[in-house]
DNA sequence: AACTTGTTTGATAATGATTCCTATCTACCT
DNA sequence: AGGTAGATAGGAATCATTATCAAACAAGTT
C-alpha cells in the first residue's frame, strides 16, 4: 500500500494535525504491511527516507496517532510487572487510559471456538484473557 | 490469610526452592489480599518486616514464583511500545514466553456477556481482547 | 511571495523500571 | 570446623521512554 499525498493530508487534517513529512513517512512505514511494530523497528524503517528524523519524533507520533485513532496500540498497559496471587481461572478488565486492572469472571468466552480460531499448537489450557477499554471515571473526565 | 511456616517450606519444596525468609515474606505480601501488585508495593510492603531486603531480590523472587505457577503475571507483554495500522475488528494471542503477538478472529466472545459482567460504566464499545497462551515454538523447547 | 503564530522537530539529558554484578552470607553436608 | 552451592544486599548498568528547548517549519493572512 502506498498512500497518496493528498490521502495523509486529509487524514492529519480530521485529526486538527499538521501534515508534516515526517508524519507521512512514519504512518506509512506502519500501514505499507499489516504487522505489530515497535518504535525502534519504525524508527529503523523511516531512517531509510529521512536519515535526520529523531527518535523522540517517532515516539511522539505514534503516541499522537494512537490518541487520534489512526493506529492502535498493542497491549495498552502500564509498563510495570504486576503479579496476583489468585489463582482461581478468572480474567482482567484494563482501563487503556489509566492502566487500571480489575478481576472479570470469564464465561464471556467460547474457548472451543478460540481453540478452533487458535493456531496449531498455541497451547491455551489455562489461558489467561485481558479485555481493554475505558473505565467508568476516565470515561468522565472527556 | 496468614500462611504458617510449614505451609510455605511445603509450597517451596515442591518447587525445588529453598524456603528463605526473604521469600515467605514477599509470598505473604500478595497473597495476604486479593489485588494485583508491582514490584515497588512488594517491597513497600516486604522492608516493614525485613528492612534490609533488597529490591533485586524481590525481582527475582517475582519471577521465580511466576516461573513455578506460584504467582500470575498481570499482563504478561513485552514491556516495549507496540502499534498497529489494522483497525479492523480483531483480538491478539499472545505468547506469554517470547512474547511473540499474532491476530485472531473474534468471535470466541460473547458481548452480551461480557458486558453484563463488566461493571457500570466501563466502555467495551470497541474492545481489543488479548489471550495469552504458550507458542507453539515455545513449547516444544521445553 | 513575505509575514506571523503556534506547532513540530532534532539533539540530548533525564527518568524509571528492571537486570546485572559481585562480594558476602546461609544452610546444609562431611 | 571446613566445604559447597545457592541466595542475598547493594549498587552500577541497561534499556525504553519522556522531557527539555532552541531552531525550523506549516499553514493561514496579508
């Protein structure tokens, strides 16, 4: 996929953002293939046509992307180690905005079709599901 | 809860741990109450009954009871930033050993359910599922 | 095309979580 | 008591990410 000029222009403009090149080359570098990247790989990507470009620029725009909607973050969690020491089968509800976690019951699931949608030999005998969204009060703090 | 001595050597034992003193204390720690801990809390909580104790040890304790199924891993990613440009409707399955992400189909959930379980408030109206499990690859290391 | 204002960028320093290193310590075996 | 393997304390090192700030730029206005 390569997307036209006038394509990231109007993109950047419904978000109220300025269409500078960098932001082209890196939202590029992310939709040219469907994949999970990380922003180093990005920065290594975007390298290739903007020798300059800083990290921190990478970083920031993914960030503003990823508030605006235009990519969505993998694993939106706090990046700290947490341990429970419940070990009764259950799952987690996580606030992608304040990082909190709360304990979910978990017969939401249909594991005979998650295993059949599984890939051969994912073993999923005591999985563990994490559901994001937003919680009640950063929902009303908009 | 409070775990009497030969309950914790037992629990140790069966590991092929040895029961320190350092490692009852941080097991009592998390599990005295339900919740889902850090590092930092941990040894908060720990330096109240042993002030000398060290944060590394708490880390590595951390990650040896995981290892042995004594504790759960909250969240248990990559600690690196991830993105995505697919925002199609999908879920991840995601390798708890090398961490490794891949999509999957979503329809092993049951919204209505999830949501009914999910408390007040709590926006699912575009959620993103992660299911944790052990890779194929990684499983035939073991 | 030049002017203006708020935004964005690049370079680097700072931060925060985690791991590494190593000398010391402990519990157990002889 | 001496030997040994694993565990610990303390601090340095590492890695990803964020903050800072002066210079460069985007985009609308004249």
């Amino acid at each position: 996929m390569h997307l036209s000029h006038e394509n990231f222009r109007e993109l950047a403009w419904k978000c109220g953002l300025a269409a500078t090149h960098q932001r082209q080359v890196i939202y590029e570098a992310i939709v040219a293939a469907p994949g999970h990247y990380s922003a180093e790989q990005i920065y290594a990507d975007v390298r290739k046509r903007i020798p300059s470009i800083s990290l921190a620029t990478v970083y920031n725009n993914l960030k503003l992307f990823v508030e605006h909607g235009l990519l969505r973050e993998v694993s939106p969690h706090t990046s700290m180690l947490l341990v429970e020491g419940n070990l009764e089968p259950h799952h987690h509800l996580v606030c992608t905005r304040c990082k909190a976690v709360q304990d979910v019951e978990g017969d939401f699931i249909n594991y005979k079709k998650l295993s059949r949608q599984a890939p051969r030999g994912f073993d999923l005998t005591q999985p563990l599901v994490e559901v994001f969204g937003i919680c009640r009060r950063c929902r009303a703090k908009t």
